[in-house]
C-alpha cells in the first residue's frame, strides 16, 4: 500500500496491509499517504470527474482498483440568501448533505469502509447506528454483495428503520442508546468474525469524510471559509475535514487560515460541549442522552479527543442548543430556502444564531453550515397524514 497507519493517540505505525481496526492502545488509527503527491493540475484535472472519488490523490484507493459506490458526494454548496437574511448575515452557505444516496453524508464514510474492507478480504460486517450510518452499511452492503448487521435504538425514526431493512441489512433493535448498540455489536464481531464499522473503530470511515472538505475547496475555488458549523456525534465529518485541510495545505491546495471548526450538539446529548468548555482533553459519558437529533444521540464517542484537538486548534468551538431551538431552525431554513433540513441540520443553523449573539461570529464573516442529512427520515408519515386528513 501506498499509506499506513499512526495511532492517533500513541503515535504507533502499523502496515495498512489486511483489515484494520483501533491501535492497541485502543485508539484510533488515522491514515498516513507519506509518499503521495498532489500537482496543481490535479485540482483542475479532478473537476472533469464526478463524485467523491475523483479527489484520488488524497483517498485510500490503489490504482486499478475500483470503490463500491452508489454516486456519493457532489453535493450542492447552495448560497443562502434569505436564511441569511434572516439571520442578519450576508455571507452564509448550506452543504446539503441530504443529497447523498441513503441521505446523509454517511455514505461518504461507508463507500469508504465498506471498499477498503471489502478489498482485504471481509465479507461480513456489524454497525451500532444512532440511524444513519445503519441506511448506508445496508445499502453499501447490498452493492457490495455483503452481509451486514446493524444495532439500533428501538427509538430511532421509523423512516430510517425501515431504510435499513429495505436495503438488505438484519435490523437488531435494542433498549437504550447507540453505546449500548455498541457493546452489543462489539460481542457480536467477537463471536462471528463480523467486521465492526462503528465510528473510528476502523480508519477508513474518516478518509471518507474528507471529501466533504475537498468539494468545499473546489466549490469555494480553494479559499476556505472563515468558519464551519457541523452537528456532532461520532465527531467523523468534524475530524475527517479538519484532517484534510491540513493535508490541502501541505499540498499547497489552499493558502491562508484554515476555518474555525465549531461543533453543535444537543443539550440533552452535550458531551463534546461540556469537555470543550471545561477545558477537559476527553468527554465524559452523559447520562441519560436523549434528542429527536438522533444523529447527535452519541453520550460516549470514541473520537472524543481528536475532535476537541480539531476545535482547539482551529480557535473553534462548541455550542448546545434545545430540542425545541434545533426544530424550529430547521423549519426557517426549509421556509426560507426549501432545503429539506433535518433535525441536525436545523441545530447548525441554531448554533449560527447562537454565535452571533454571543459574538463569537461576526455577521459578515464567509460561515458554511452544514445540513448533514435529509429531513424526510425523520418524519412521521401516519401524524402527518393525519395533518392533511
Ligand atoms: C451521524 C450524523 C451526524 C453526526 O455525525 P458524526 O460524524 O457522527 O459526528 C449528524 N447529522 C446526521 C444527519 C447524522 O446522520
């Protein structure tokens, strides 16, 4: 291979030969490319192509081989004139990642994962999901003629169950929150031989991800923004961009400042808030995490101390916002520009509010808010129905 690993935390190396899983500190690998290159001309060159995996030289894949993909990525950076307006600002973007196949910038990490384990040899696989992340392995799976397993909490959107099922995948719905999925999918990786692709248990999901901030370079034609907000659980979207940017700038990609990375959680999900604010290098676990952002329902997130380096070192930050402020934004941003944003989505567009008012951001500085996945899945069609009845 042309890459390797190096724990994120210890600093080991490993051969990314075979299938990879965390150090055995425990923590998670990132990859390393130290012998790839990156002309100039790439970047022009790559524009001719389509989807995630034109950015070649930046992704995990060897020449001749081919990914599992399903068109992922492209998606639309939309300018956001009204939402904006709304807001006082003049300089405001959405990626809307809802675009993507399974609706959510999830498919970026699975086309990932799903390749690199496929290629070394894996042809059964288990995921804890908080909803998401299950429609994706599920789908990715059925492309690759794999077998997948995913763990949910019985409380996660009808819609998204029913995604999962439809796209192949053996749906295990459980009592509790995605940790508790988590250590069920772990015994079952154990027992059956299964690889588990939970969140930064395995490197490649991250790699995936990046390209959410290789298309932001090319669509903002390589001047990156002043700040990014992004809805945080796991942390893989925050840690995968802020990843990249440095290796754009090392390629000489982009010049200047790199944005200010800030996260949003929900205040009854808030770990990665709480740690940032403390001062603290990890997150505690938070107990009893409830949010209809299902996506940020993530009490104990294995990346937690690469995502507050990654706020750290940007000057970023963190912000918690309620249930009801995160709904609400969601609907203005739909009312406003006929995004269909979801729950999370929604809670970027709180945090803008939030930052301005504590002046953190300012009105007219270049802000991208990302809507990290599609609002449909998280609707009731029986209540709504019921609305027009
Ligand atoms: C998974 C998910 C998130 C959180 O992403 P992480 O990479 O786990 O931090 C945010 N929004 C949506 C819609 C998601 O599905």
């Amino acid at each position: 291979m042309d890459w390797h690993l190096e724990c994120s935390e210890c600093g080991t190396t490993q051969s990314a030969d075979g299938l990879a899983t965390v150090c055995v500190c425990g923590r998670p690998w990132l990859v390393r490319y130290p012998n790839r290159l990156h002309p100039l001309v790439e970047r022009d060159e790559a524009r001719r192509d389509q989807g995630m995996w034109r950015f070649r030289s930046f992704l995990p894949l060897r020449p001749g081989e081919s990914a599992i993909s399903l068109g992922e990525g492209d998606t639309p950076l939309l300018q956001v004139p009204r939402l904006a307006a709304a807001l006082g600002m003049t300089r405001l973007w959405i990626k809307d990642e809802g675009i993507n196949p399974t609706g959510s910038f999830k498919a970026r990490g699975l086309s990932a994962a799903i390749t690199r384990a496929v290629a070394a040899g894996a042809s059964s696989f288990t995921l804890p999901t908080a909803g998401n992340a299950g429609v994706a392995a599920a789908a990715y799976g059925a492309r690759a003629g794999v077998k997948v397993r995913v763990y949910a909490p019985r409380t996660t959107p009808k819609l998204i169950l029913a995604q999962i099922v439809l796209n192949g995948a053996e749906l295990i719905l459980l009592d509790g929150h995605i940790g508790d999925c988590g250590k069920a999918s772990r015994t079952y990786a154990a027992d059956s031989g299964a690889l588990d692709l939970s969140t930064l248990r395995e490197p490649y999901r991250i790699e995936g991800k990046k390209t959410l901030g290789l298309e932001l370079g090319d669509q903002m034609e390589w001047v990156l923004p002043d700040a990014v907000i992004y809805p945080t659980g796991g942390g893989t979207g925050l840690i995968g961009m802020w990843k990249v940017f440095h290796e754009l700038k090392e390629a000489g990609w982009v010049n200047g400042n790199l944005p200010r990375m800030f996260t949003v959680q929900s205040t009854g999900c808030a770990p990665v808030v709480k740690a940032f604010e403390s001062g603290a290098a990890g997150c505690e676990p938070w107990p009893e995490p409830w949010t209809v952002a299902s996506g940020l329902r993530v009490p104990g997130p294995l990346g937690d101390r690469l995502m507050l380096r990654a706020l750290r070192e940007s000057r970023g930050g963190a912000v918690a916002v309620s249930d009801d402020a995160l709904t609400s934004a969601a609907a203005l941003g739909s009312r406003c520009e006929g995004i269909d944003f979801s729950p999370e989505g929604g809670a970027a567009i709180a945090a803008m509010k939030a930052l301005l008012s504590r002046g953190v951001l300012q009105l007219d500085q270049r802000v991208v808010l990302f809507n990290t996945g599609a609002g449909w899945l998280y609707r009731n069609p029986e209540e709504l129905l019921g609305t027009f009845a």
